[in-house]
C-alpha cells in the first residue's frame, strides 16, 4: 500500500508499481494505518518524527533522515544531499550510535 497526502505523487508511484497496490491520498496516521511489515518515511514527513522513532508503527521502519541524524542500522545514502537511511525495529531501542563521521555527542 502506498499513502501520500499529494495526488501527484500517487499518480507518480502508479506509473512504476502498476495498478496491483493499492493507493491512498491522505496523510499517514500510525494510529489509524497498522499491520504494515514495513513502513518508509520521507525526510518530508510532516508530523512527529521522534514519536514514531520511540515507538515504531511496524515491525521495521526506513526513516530517510538528515545525515547528521544516525538512529538504529544506518547507512548514508548520499553525503552531497546531506541524507541517510535509518533502520528501526519495533523490538529494539532507538539510540543513537556513533560513528568515525559523527561522534555520539552528535546524535
């Protein structure tokens, strides 16, 4: 299933996925959209980021995030545009972890 707030976008993904997954055009609400295996969240998220980070929707969540912002299994995805990918699990703790580029003091 795919949920995004602008149309655009929907009728986008539909020209890569096909008309097999189902599309909805509506804000994503962890309370209302559940019993997912796994959710992506956009760096454009416009909601409470932290809240899903403390208490994931899924049993796994891709968090596109700013570089700088290193939680769970984490990969930078590209150092130019200054963003990563973060891996949360629902039965693991979201800490930060340090790393050679980003000191603990950091996260």
């Amino acid at each position: 299933m795919v949920i995004d707030a602008r149309i655009e976008n929907i009728q986008t993904a539909r020209t890569l996925i096909g008309e097999s997954i189902e599309c909805i055009c509506e804000w994503y609400d962890p309370s209302r959209h559940t019993g997912f295996d796994v959710v992506v969240i956009p760096l454009s998220l416009t909601g409470n980021r932290e809240a899903l980070y403390r208490q994931p929707s899924a049993p796994a969540i891709f968090f596109h995030d700013w570089i700088w912002r290193r939680r769970g299994r984490s990969a930078v995805i590209s150092f130019f545009l200054l963003k990563r990918l973060n891996l949360v699990r629902s039965s693991e703790p979201s800490v930060c972890s340090a790393s050679v580029f980003w000191p603990r003091r950091l996260c």
